[in-house]
C-alpha cells in the first residue's frame, strides 16, 4: 500500500511540474527518461497521458517494451553502440538525438522509414534528406549551474537555430536536458518554477534577437545513474 501511495503521489507530482511548467511555457512538452519507470503504476501514468520518454541504452529500451510505452513518445539519444539505435529504429522509434558524424551516418543506414533529429549542441551541420529530418537541437545543462545554466542553453541553442535558418533549414524545436529526475519529480515548485522562467526569458530575448519563430520546448532530466 505504501508503494502504491507513493507511486500516485509520484504521478500527481509529474503533473504538477507540467502544468507548472506549461504556465510560463504553454506548449512545452516534458520528458520523463526511461530509467524512472521501474515504479510500474508511474509508468502506466506515463503511457496513458502519451508524456515523452527518453531512452539511450538496451536497457531503456527494454523498460519502454516492458511497460507498452508507445514508440510515438520515444526520444532515443544515440551513444557510442551502434547495434542499439538499430534496434530502436527496428521496433519503430522514429524520433533520434544524435551528436556526432558516425551516429548520424548509422541512422541513414538502418533507417526503414523517415527518422526525425534533434541535433546535439555540438553535432556537426546536418541537412534534411530521404532518410533524415532535422526537427531540432539538444542540448545538456549543468544543472548545478542553477537557472542561468539553463537559460545559456537555450540561447546556444537558438543562435544555432538562427544559423540553420540561414543556411535553409530551419527547425522548429529545441529540447533541454538536466537536472535530477527527482528534483524533477517530487514537487521543487520554486526550483522548476526559476527555471522555467530562465528559459522562457532567454527564448523571448534571442528570437528577438534573431528575428526567429518561438520554437516548441521539451524539458527532461537526466536519466538515472545505474
């Protein structure tokens, strides 16, 4: 009974932090990383209302399956096997953030539909093509750098925005990573609500800046240390 409690109050607190979020943010989405889901009432929660999970590893991957959650709210984050991203592209995961050459030249290989792309802060250049869309950038923060952190991301993230534009392909998302699931989790209004309003801050000044569209928001912890 306690863990079924907890579990709940974990669920309620994952909506807080949305609605929160979405007040300074309204189309904002959230992303939940796949190793929080090991609490099955929670994952259920998560399945239902089709909240984002990101995913990097076999491990993840086998959380997603174990608990149905749907490849349309997968955000698989690329690493250095190349086996995995096969695999998560083989059991439909079409949404992808890659950071370097040899990922993305491993998703043209093993793709068997269109995959959509964030682009890591630190990837090279990447242009649409039959295999892959470019939807977007992704960044980690240093959360121990506090809200600034955040909203110096945000702003590398739309300065390279402004230079895909440019350059004729402009994307329309940005996704920011860090932070603890906990802290995420477990009701930090003032913490989350700093943040957030960091962001939305950096976003309003840098598309002014660079005459850009506000671009959709997705906010995630890290995954979990195993």
């Amino acid at each position: 009974m306690t863990l079924a409690v907890r579990a709940t109050n974990r669920a309620l607190d994952l909506d807080f932090s949305i609605q929160l979020t979405r007040r300074a943010l309204p189309r904002a989405g959230f992303g939940v990383p796949a190793s929080a889901l090991a609490d099955r009432p929670l994952a259920a929660w998560v399945r239902d209302r089709g909240v984002t999970v990101t995913a990097h590893d076999h491990d993840d991957l086998d959380v997603v399956q174990s608990n149905g959650i749907r490849c349309t709210q997968v955000v698989f984050r690329c690493g250095p096997e190349t086996d995995v991203i096969r695999r998560a592209a083989d059991l439909g995961v079409f949404r992808f953030v890659a950071g370097t050459s040899h990922q993305i030249a491993r998703l043209r290989e093993c793709a068997p539909r269109t995959e959509y792309v964030y682009l890591d802060v630190d990837s090279p250049l990447v242009f649409a093509d039959r295999r892959l869309r470019v939807i977007g950038l992704f960044s980690d923060v240093d959360d121990a750098g506090g809200p600034v952190e955040w909203a110096s991301a945000a702003e590398r993230l739309l300065c390279r925005t402004a230079l895909l534009k440019t350059c004729g392909s402009p994307v329309g998302r940005i996704m920011l990573s860090g932070g603890s699931t906990e802290a995420w989790l477990d009701g930090h209004a003032p913490r989350l609500v700093s943040v957030v309003t960091a962001v939305d801050d950096a976003l309003r000044e840098g598309c002014e800046r660079w005459h850009l569209p506000r671009p959709t928001v997705t906010l995630a912890p890290v995954p979990t240390e195993k």
